[in-house]
C-alpha cells in the first residue's frame, strides 16, 4: 500500500470522527434533573425611590450524566421573575446576558458559554420593584434547588412575616432578615414592610336612609390611592347594607377608617372598635372592609355567639359584593367554600371565641371557624331565602338578646321549614 493511499484513508477517518463527534452535541434546555442550582437572594427597600431593589446571584451546575464525554450541553435556563418586575438585568463575571419572556412569571435566560458535564456557571440577575411610600408587600420564592435570602430596610418599619424561620439582625440605620429554606417546594415567604407616619384624612358624608353618616379615612402619607379606594367602597356598601338588611344604619355615630398595620390589628384583616372607627390592615381585600361595615348591624342584633355575628357579616359582605364586583365576590365565595368535609365537623361552632390575636398558634382554627360560620350562614340563606332573613334581621335587631333557640325558633318559624340538619352540622 502507497504511503499516499495510507494517508487518504487516515484522512476519511479522521473526518468520519469529526462528522460523529458534531452529530453527537446538542443544545439542551435547562430545568430537569440534570442540573442542580442554588441562588443568594438579596432584597434591599429603597424608602427614597420607592422600589425594592432585587438580586439574585444563581448558581448553575452540570450534573446531567446524559451530557458526559461530549455528548451534549446546556446553554439556557428558566428562571422565576415576579410580575411587575421592572429593569431587568442579567449578567456573568463579565458580559450581560440575553433573555426572553417565557410562560408566566419566568423568563429564559441565554448562558454566554456552554455548559458541559461537571461546569459550573454563576451569573446574576437583577430588578426592582415599585412599592408605595410607606408600604412594600412583596413574596420571596425560588425556583432553584436551594436559596437564602436577606431583606434590608431602613430603620423605622415594622415588620410583618408568614414564617418563623428567620433572624432579625439591627444594624446602625438598617435591618437585615435573613431568611433560610427557600427553593422548590416551599410556599412563598410574604413580606409586608410598614413605616407608620402621622396620618392624613379625606371625609365625605354619606347619605343614607334616616341620617347622613360623616366616614372619615385615615391614611399614611402617599397612600392616597388605597383612601380613595376604601372610601368609595364604604360609601357604596353602606347605602347596599342598609337595602340587603331592610333596617337603616343602625349606629348613632359616624365611621372612621384608619390604615393599619398587623401589629396595630394584631393579626386581623380588620377590627370593629364601634364608635372608635374601624382599624383595616392595609392590604386588606374588600371583604374584609365590607365585612367590618356589616358589623354595625350585627352588633345591633345582640347576637350571644360569635358565629352569628362573624358569619352574618361575611355573608352580608358577600350579598354587598355581588352587586358592587360579582368577578370578586364568585371568588371570595370559592375561597370561603373551601372546607374538606372533615373540617365542617371539626368542633362546635357554639364554643367558638377568638383570640385577641391571630397568633400562629391560633389562626388555622380561627380562619377555619370563620368560614364554617360563613357556610353555616349561607346553607340557611340557598334554604329559606333573603325574605325570610330579612325579615329574621329585622326581629333580631328588636331584641335585647339572641341565643342559639332564639335563632333556631325565628328562622324556622319565618320560614315554615325544619332547620335542625343544618344546625346539628356545625352546632
């Protein structure tokens, strides 16, 4: 054999391996169990600028055992960014890095290198998010494997978590939150950041059937929105009350609405402290106000136990609801529907009180007899209809007491109907 043959032939195997070796690498989406990720998550309130500036530093690492001995690499990765993030940036130890819109809340971002079996690739992301004056509500959650996180803030704002897995550290004009067990699979942390200042007020007066009722709605500094918001819904749902009732407002004083925080409502979405005016957690959803409004009558019933009241005035929110946003009310009804049919049973609506404060300790009963009171409620309502409870109301509202025979003879009596199978549920 020529050495010009042997050559040729070394030739074509070399490019034959070439050929095998390029047909071989593919592009491969990152997000299965070929990877394993990491991020240290920074969130850091500028009072200033109104925004809480985000960092996130991911770290990507290759462990995909279908990638080894050349086989393939990952170029991209999905990561969650929250709706309403605003200057989205990306980037590695020395160039910016490219991303697009994906499904939802993530985004796919463009590695600069390939990443084959057993690389490591860190980058960073970064964004803000806008917050009021006074007020940031905003969730902490990961899609990577494992996360820590930290919120810094300015002296002067009080606190609020939905877990006790952290540490609070003071610093010279600052806190720090560090936070721990963050990645897949564990619920979102809500943080609610509050820095109380003295209070602005706007007034209107509402005019209703047998008096005009002056509402007043206390607010923090650069909250003007969510007062205006809170006043045309008190104006509306009072005039709705008193029509769903069939008895004017019944209280010889007028309302006053003060924006609060969880510390100042110990844990609620709101407190009816009558003639004192009403304290509605500023994140509070419509209806909750509703609800505390709904209270005036309920008060004015005389109700002996809790669940008449608190169960009265969830579902008098819900009627007010219908007519002022039935997109809303549909889903608050879902939400308050929500039982399994093992906590419809769970204790007795009869011996049920509530803390002073929605401790954690507390608040899953609490929150659970809330509804089943609400349901209790309702189950009469879709038997006996809105004539017979509002001709119910107004004998309630004429008595100086009301206890569980009292409720029980007058539904039934009004209605003509045996109510006993839907008090012995919750009772």
């Amino acid at each position: 054999m020529s050495e010009k043959k042997v050559l040729a032939i070394d030739a074509a195997i070399i490019l034959f391996f070439i050929f095998l070796f390029i047909t071989s690498v593919n592009l491969v989406a990152a997000g299965g169990d070929g990877i394993s990720t990491s991020a240290e998550l920074s969130y850091e309130l500028l009072g200033d600028e109104n925004i809480v500036h985000v960092t996130k530093e991911v770290t990507f690492t290759n462990i995909d055992e279908n990638t080894r001995y050349w086989q393939g690499y990952y170029d991209t990765y999905i990561y969650y960014i929250p709706d309403g993030a605003e200057d989205i940036r990306a980037y590695d130890s020395s160039n910016s890095m490219e991303y697009t819109k994906g499904d939802g809340e993530f985004y796919v971002f463009n590695f600069n290198e390939q990443i084959w079996y057993g690389d490591v690739f860190k980058f960073t992301v970064e964004y803000d998010m806008m917050v009021n004056q006074n007020t940031a509500v905003f969730n902490i959650w990961d899609n990577t494997d494992s996360a820590t996180a930290k919120v810094t803030m300015p002296d002067g704002y009080e606190v609020y978590l939905n877990t006790q897995n952290c540490v609070i550290v003071p610093l010279k004009d600052s806190y720090v939150i560090d936070l721990d067990n963050l990645g897949k699979g564990v619920v979102p942390i809500t943080v609610d950041l509050v820095r109380h200042t003295e209070l602005n007020s706007m007034t209107e007066t509402v005019k209703l059937k047998e008096k005009d009722v002056l509402v007043t709605v206390r607010y923090w500094d650069g909250e003007e929105r969510w007062a205006e918001h809170v006043m045309d819904t008190t104006s509306s749902s009072l005039v709705i009350l008193e029509d769903i009732w069939g008895v004017a407002y019944p209280a010889g004083y007028d309302i006053t609405i003060t924006e609060s925080s969880m510390e100042d409502t110990g844990g609620y979405g709101g407190l009816n402290n009558w003639s004192k005016g009403i304290l509605l957690l500023h994140t509070s959803r419509d209806i909750t106000l509703v609800h505390e409004l709904a209270h005036y009558w309920t008060e004015s019933c005389s109700f002996e136990q809790l669940w008449m009241d608190e169960g009265y005035a969830n579902f008098y929110a819900m009627k007010v609801l219908e007519e002022l946003d039935p997109l809303q009310a549909t889903k608050e009804l879902d939400r308050l529907s929500d039982i399994g049919d093992n906590e419809r049973n769970e204790g007795k609506l009869s011996d049920w009180s509530t803390p002073s404060e929605l401790a954690p300790g507390y608040a899953y009963q609490t929150k659970l007899n809330y509804k089943r009171a609400f349901l209790l409620t309702y189950s009469l309502y879709e038997d006996v209809g809105m004539d017979t409870f509002r001709d119910a109301g107004m004998e309630f509202i004429n008595m100086d007491n009301v206890d569980k025979s009292d409720h029980i003879s007058i539904m039934e009596s009004i209605s003509g109907k045996e109510l006993d199978a839907i008090y012995d549920q919750y009772l």
